[in-house]
C-alpha cells in the first residue's frame, strides 16, 4: 500500500522502536508513529504527555512536527503507528492494532493535502504480526484540508 520499497511490518517496526521514548507516565499508554517520506527515509515520534494533559502530543503529531521543522510536510507517503499499556519497563505490550485518533486523523491530513496524496495508514500492534492498512481518506473521509481555504 506504500509508495516506496519501505514495507508495512518496516513501518511498524520503527513505530515500535519510537513508542519506547514515550513520555506517558499518567496514562501509562505508549505511542510510536513512523512517516514514510518520498525518498525512503522515515521520520519518527512518540507521545509526549504532560501534567497538563490538554498540552501533551500525540506521537502522530510530534512526527508531523518533526517533518515540518525539516521543511519535509509535502514528502509524507505513510504512517505507521502503534500503542499499548505500558508494562513495568515503560514497553508498549498488547495484540491490538491501534489507530491514529480523530485529531492525528486531522493534523496527518493536513500534509497529505499539501502533499497531493492519500497516505497510506498502517495500524499495528505492540506486539506481534498484526497489521490493518487502510487510506487516510478511509479514516477521515469529507476531511477538511488546505484545499477548503484556497491553499495547496
């Protein structure tokens, strides 16, 4: 479903190395998010939490973040992104594969409408094979974009 050689399971697999840098210690959920750029480089986050919870960062986002700072949000292909309750080591542990909330739906949107593409949304577990690839436009369908204020 990606754009480049960088396979799904790569994908998850640097979202799982990113999610043991997650800072959650009040809800004790680890994220990992992994941005497969245009020329194959990947770009990662983890989730970011905060005493004031309104201000912590999801790990899509800081991800997003990070591509944006290197003058990179139109090279955005895919995301790979995982999560789960953290165990006794601060490791995200569960079978289930997680996808981006409704505002990481928004915030990845907003580079693939710069881009001029549907990324590729891969959902994976903290732990073992499972995977569920899906379109952004599946996950955000009528999103709202740069397209609807003339800019693009």
């Amino acid at each position: 479903m990606t754009d480049t050689a960088v396979s799904p399971a790569d994908l998850i697999a640097a979202a799982r190395a990113a999610a043991r840098h997650a800072h959650a210690p009040y809800s004790r959920f680890a994220v990992g998010a992994a941005l497969l750029m245009t020329d194959g480089t990947l770009v990662t986050g983890a989730n970011v939490e905060n005493a004031s919870y309104g201000l912590s960062l999801c790990a899509e986002t800081v991800a997003i973040a990070t591509a944006s700072a290197a003058g990179r949000l139109r090279e955005v292909v895919a995301v790979g992104v995982i999560g789960g309750a953290m165990d006794a080591d601060g490791r995200a542990t569960g079978t289930a594969p997680v996808s981006p909330c409704g505002r990481c739906r928004q915030v990845l949107n907003e580079a693939a409408q710069l881009g001029g593409r549907d990324l590729a949304v891969h959902c994976g577990a903290a732990e073992g094979d499972a995977i569920a690839s899906y379109r952004l436009s599946e996950l955000l369908p009528q999103a709202f974009g740069p397209a609807d204020l003339g800019i693009g």
